[in-house]
C-alpha cells in the first residue's frame, strides 16, 4: 500500500524487521521443543536461542542487506534468512531448522502476522463501534426522512439509522474474530505434510507458545481455504464502510445538505470553486473499499493450489497480505473520525421532510381511511390521488399541500376526523419504537425523548 494511506503500525507487522524476528522465533522455538524431546542437545538449543536474540537485538539494516544479499545468490529467501543466522549463532545452527521445510516457517509467520494484524483491525472496529454509538444516541431524537430507491419514504431517526450501521459493524467485528481464529494456525509437519522428520509434538510446543492451534491436516502449506475466510471477512467490512460512506456522501450533496463532513479551517474544496466543500473523506473510503474487496477474488483462487503443494499462492500472498490489511486500517481509523466529527443540520432534516408538501404521510392516511372502513383498495386510490395531486404541482403557486387535498376530497370529508389526519401528518410517530430498537442494538434504550 502507498504511504498515503498506511498507518505505521500496521506497516510495521509487514515490515522486513518483523518478518525476520518472528522467522527466528518460529526456529528457536522449534529448536527448544527438539531439545525437549530429546532430538537436539539442550545446549545447543541454548545457544541458538540466545545468540539469535542478541543478533535480533542488533538487528539492522546492515543485516537486511546480508540477507538480501546472499538470497540474490541462493534465490531462496527462507535459506538467506537461515544462512545469515549460521553466521551469528555458529556451529550450533546446524541444529536450527532440523527436519522442517521452508513452508513450516512461512506459514506460521504468516498466520502470527496475519492474527498481530487482525488484533489491531478489532481495535480499530472498537472505535468505530465507540463513534457510532455515541452520535446514534445523540441524534436518537433527531427526526430526517427515510429514503428508499433514493425517493423520500417515510420519516425515522437519524440516530437510528447510525443505529444500523453499529449492528453492522458489531456483525463484522464477530465475523472478524471468526476469521482470526480460523487463521491462527501453525504448521509445522516437514515435506508434504507427513511429519517423516519431526515428532508431531513439536508442532504444538510451537504453536502454543505462539498463541496458535495445530494445523488439523497440513499438507506441506496450511490449507488457503482459511486464508480466503479472512479475505472475505475484510472485503465484508469494505462494503460496509463503503455503506456508510455513501449515505454521507448523498446526505452532503447540495440540494440535500442534511450532514457533511468537518471541513477544516484552512481547507480547500476546489482549485477553481472556492465556495466547494466536497466529501473527499467519504469518497476516499469508497475508493479503499474498492481496493480492500480485490484481495477476495485472489484469495478465494488460491485455495485451488496443486496437489500438496506449490507457490503460486505466493506472489498473492506478498500483495493482498500487507494490502488489504494496512487499507482497511487506514479505512476504519478514518471512518472513526469522520463519523466524530461529521456535521449534522437537524433543521435541514426537518425541511426536507416536508418539501413534498406532506405526501412523506400517505402511510398513515392509508391506515386512516381503511380502519375507516374503505377497502384497502379504495383507500389506496383516494390517498395516491391526493398525492400526486401535490407531487405533480410541487413548486408551482397552485400547488396545495397533502392534508389541504386531503381536506377538500369529498370522499374523506364525513368518514374520518380532523384530528385523525392531524395526527397522521406528525412524524413523531415514527420514533415510538426508538427504545425497543436502541434495546436490542445496544442493549440500552439510551436517552428519553
């Protein structure tokens, strides 16, 4: 991922030092379990662990260009790895790495940094989750029109609608968490999985060690099916924060202009347009998500690799890894802020609901007319009638609101009261199931009207 859209944190689960710390980690580990087991002396399996600490201790970029170095000769970067280690730990390093293949370490590397990089993105979704929450309590109240086909529905909450997003996020902090545990994994079977050279227990001193489970069955590699699991769980979380960041981004546009983005002092919108104030973050995170979701069709196709093994999930593996991980990331701790500091115009919410000159209420009208006695049939006439008799003439000085039609149509007048459809046309009554849902997303009613 581009620096533009990396967070140092997470670039530094992917980054060489890291990859190189946990790959000794992964052999002194296996190196002890060896020396506990009775396959490599105890003092040997001493040596390796303390001077390859110390080399890791030291480690910098002198040593990254060693490695470098001898892997332009070996074309093999796990024996590059392996022989810059000889160097420092000395004779004893013919014990490190006894009777594993190549994959035993980079499968469980990446399983380590796959899960340190899963525990900082269930961080991130924490805040998100603190952000949501917070504005869906304070625009609990807050009264906005419902849209559905991009057309004004009925009226709702604004608060309850950040209130659906929080359930979603919920959703995908438990489906990444499904994913992580999928993926914490360790591998450590020799050649083609059968464990013809290592004693099966040493897999799980590893692994243990490692916070990780045993492979059930490990061909040589882990099996990519988990991997393509977690590449789903990310891309599901793309698209929803890409939900999110298109309802800010319709709600921003001009003639809506019901919330918007913080614009900060000093910004600028537009080269050319001074007054412009765009919904760049938004539009950003559209874009991200987009990126994120590339990683599953990549993921998903490296299930199929041939017999026990081969690489050519490898290459993949080298973008979509760091990629989809470091821009989720930066999606989530983006996100997070601009839902705290997203400007919300209630009054605006409360005009928009009536710029249809009331035809947001034929719902209630309906009801009205058919608890009336009309068949649901006539009352649906009568009530579209009226309505696009305001939705047509909209703007126009002869247009009449909703309820003036309702109160010169001959077929209403005697059959329901005035009262009736006075009520019919408050949009506070879209909010009295507001504590029953707030209970059951959050658990709280939160604040009373």
């Amino acid at each position: 991922m581009v620096p533009r859209y990396t967070r140092p944190v997470m670039a530094a689960i992917w980054s060489a030092e890291n990859r190189y710390r946990i790959w000794f980690e992964i052999e002194a580990l296996a190196c002890e379990a060896m020396a506990e087991y009775g396959t490599v002396p105890k003092e040997a399996a001493r040596t390796v662990r303390e001077k390859g600490a110390a080399a890791m201790v030291a480690f910098s970029d002198a040593d990254l260009a060693r490695i470098d170095e001898i892997e332009a000769e070996t074309r093999h970067d796990v024996i590059a790895f392996l022989t810059w280690l000889a160097e420092k730990v000395g004779p004893d390093s013919r014990f490190v790495h006894l009777g594993m293949t190549s994959s035993d370490v980079l499968d469980t590397c990446l399983a380590v940094q796959l899960v340190q990089a899963t525990d900082l993105l269930l961080k991130d979704l924490d805040e998100v989750l603190a952000a949501l929450k917070t504005r869906a309590f304070e625009h609990k109240h807050t009264l906005t029109i419902g849209r559905s086909h991009g057309i004004h529905a009925e009226p709702t909450s604004f608060g309850l609608k950040l209130a659906g997003h929080y359930a979603e996020f919920a959703r995908n902090r438990t489906r990444l968490e499904t994913a992580r545990a999928e993926i914490a994994t360790c591998a450590m079977s020799g050649a083609v999985g059968t464990y013809a050279h290592l004693d099966p227990r040493i897999e799980g001193y590893v692994a243990e060690r490692l916070g990780l489970k045993p492979e059930t069955v490990s061909t040589q590699v882990i099996p990519r099916d988990r991997h393509a699991a977690f590449f789903c769980a990310l891309g599901v979380i793309a698209s929803g924060i890409e939900r999110l960041a298109t309802e800010v981004r319709h709600l921003q546009r001009s003639e809506v202009r019901e919330a918007e983005e913080f614009f900060h002092p000093g910004q600028k919108g537009s080269s050319a347009m001074p007054h412009k104030r765009n919904p760049v973050l938004t539009e950003n995170l559209t874009g991200l998500a987009r990126l994120i979701r590339a990683a599953v069709i990549p993921a998903l196709e490296n299930v199929a690799l041939w017999h026990e093994r081969d690489i050519s999930h490898s290459s993949v593996e080298r973008n979509i890894c760091p990629d989809a991980t470091i821009g989720l990331d930066f999606a989530l701790a983006r996100l997070s802020g601009m839902i705290s500091k997203l400007v919300v115009y209630p009054d605006r919410m409360a005009a928009n609901i009536e710029s249809l000159g009331g035809v947001v209420h034929s719902g209630e009208v309906l009801l009205a007319l058919a608890k009336a006695g009309l068949s649901r049939e006539d009352a649906y006439r009568i009530v579209q009638r009226n309505a696009m008799a305001t939705w047509t003439k909209l703007g126009t000085p002869e247009c009449r609101t909703f309820r003036e039609n309702l109160a010169a149509d001959p077929e209403i007048a005697g059959r329901v009261p005035a009262d009736v459809l006075d009520a019919a046309m408050d949009s506070r009554q879209h909010l009295k199931a507001l504590d029953t849902q707030y209970e059951k997303i959050f658990g709280e009613a939160g604040p009373r009207d």
